[in-house]
C-alpha cells in the first residue's frame, strides 16, 4: 500500500495555528481563509488516520498524535527552509560582516548561523559580539553590514523592526532581596548604557534608593558579579544563564521597567547577495525565537 505523502503547506497550517493558538489567527498569517486551513487539517487527520486535534476550552489542542505530527512538521519545514537557503545561495560567494548584541552572542543564533553556513558555503562570516552602541557605531562607520542590537529610538532608515521586548530586574536563584527602602546594590554596564538609564530613572521615580555596585563593559563579567551575590541587574529575559532568574512584576517591591527596542540594522538598502540572504535566515529565525518574549510588533 502506497504510504500518504504529507503537504506542507497543511503542515505549515498545522504548526502555525499551534504556535499563535488559534487558527484563525494563522489563516490570517499565511493569508488563507479559515475554510482553506481547516481543510487542510482534514485532508491531514485522513493522511495520518488519526485525529491530530482536540478541544481545548474554546480552542484546539494537538492529540497525542498530534503532538508526534507536531514534531516532524516542524523538522520538516525546516529542512525546507534549509533546501530553498541551499538552493538559492549556491551561487553566492565573498563575505558578511555581522554584529551581535551580546545577549545573542552565545546562546541564541548558532542555529541560525549554521544554517547560512550551509547554505551559503562559500561566504564568510565575521562575527562581532558586542554593546549596541559600539555596534550601531561600526555601522555608520561602514565596518558591519547587518548588526541586531537594542534601539535607542535614533532614526535609522536601514533597519527591521522586531518588537519591544519588556526589560526585567535580574537576580541569581536562591538570592535574598533586600527590604524595599534600602540602597539596592545594582550591576550594570558602564556609561553611557540605555539600560542603566532606564533602570536608574524608574528606581528614582519610584523612590528607591539605589547604588553601582558592580559596573564594566562586559555581560559575561555582569553575570558573574549577580551569580556571586554582588548585587541585581536589569536586561530582558533572552539568553539569560540557566543560574540567573527575571524577578516578577513587583518582587521585591521594585518598579516595572519598560521595554527595549530590538532591531536589525543594515548599512545599506539593497545589501549585497550574501548579506541579504543572512538577514533573511536571521528574522526567520529570530521569529520563531521571539515570541514569548516580545509584547509588541512594530
């Protein structure tokens, strides 16, 4: 008997509607009508023979059959999307020059880099791990082609907006806050910072009094510093170190703190083929990486 050749595009239906909760709302992504995307879940349950979603309150939940389709889906529209990078960078040669803030430069984007590399095996890639300052200023001095860091709200023509994404007070596992009203030790980038002005100005609107404890140039060395008990520091929840945790809104009778612009930034428009095909991989990865965290689409 001929074994069923799944679509993607009702596996792609399939994954969206799971990871935004409705599919309503993933009809209206990959501009569908509901009617379409529910015949593909049909056409999908008969493939596998199975039912593939339950009711969930008002909405869908993946069976456990559903969950093992959930699965292979989502490796096989990504083996997709690295089929159709392959194809079309086969061609592309020279190099790219890419900044990274680095709440990414560790953890966050070695997928999406690997992904480009074999795609695009003859480009490249110089990476720089940096202050979004530092990096918005190679920018304008020509020495980045793409850079993804935290906007200050600066005009910039060349850029994709990602989102907002909320800054929270960090602090290591198991540390002891100190009473609200007491001067609360902070660990924080030297100036000029956009993050230690943000959570200097809400600490003083709030009327809590507050000290530098630790301050430097490096993440890494910040973490350490909040990991040894040195004090808390402000950055937002992504590629925050497993010992690490974001305080929740009001622990410890701190203020809120707004959010971060994040933005990929380019020196130009057009950029040239390699690069262009780089930032492609980067917001489709970034995507699907953001959405937990993010609170707004620009």
């Amino acid at each position: 008997m001929r074994k069923p050749l799944f679509d993607l595009d009702a596996l792609h239906s399939f994954a969206s509607g799971v990871e935004l909760g409705s599919y309503a709302r993933a009809a209206e992504r990959l501009h569908r009508s509901t009617s379409a995307v529910s015949a593909q879940l049909k056409k999908l349950e008969e493939q596998a023979g199975a039912p593939i979603l339950q009711k969930d309150g008002r909405g869908l939940a993946p069976t456990p059959a559903g969950e093992i389709l959930l699965s292979y889906a989502r490796r096989l529209l990504e083996l997709n999307d690295e089929a159709v990078q392959a194809v079309r960078g086969a061609a592309l040669a020279g190099s790219v020059r890419l900044g990274l803030a680095e709440d990414f430069g560790e953890g966050m984007l070695p997928q999406a880099l690997g992904r480009f590399a074999r795609a695009c095996p003859e480009v490249h890639v110089e990476v720089r791990v940096g202050r979004s300052l530092d990096l918005r200023q190679a920018l304008l001095a020509g020495q980045l082609d793409l850079a993804l860091l935290w906007s200050d709200g600066s005009p910039w023509s060349h850029q994709d907006q990602l989102g907002r994404i909320p800054l929270r007070w960090i602090a290591a596992v198991g540390q002891p806050l100190l009473p609200h009203g007491q001067s609360l030790p902070l660990v924080l980038f030297d100036s000029p910072c956009l993050v230690r002005r943000l959570a200097c100005d809400a600490l003083d609107q709030a009327g809590q009094p507050w000290r530098i404890a630790v301050s430097g140039g490096s993440l890494a060395g910040l973490w350490s510093a909040v990991r040894a008990g040195l004090g808390i520091s402000a950055r937002t929840g992504l590629g925050l170190p497993p010992d690490l945790r974001p305080l929740a809104p009001g622990e410890g009778g701190l203020p809120p703190l707004p959010g971060l612009d994040l933005a990929l930034q380019r020196a130009q428009t057009p950029l040239p083929p390699p690069a262009e095909q780089l930032r492609r991989i980067l917001l489709e990865s970034l995507d699907a990486r953001l959405g937990d965290a993010q609170t707004a689409r620009s």
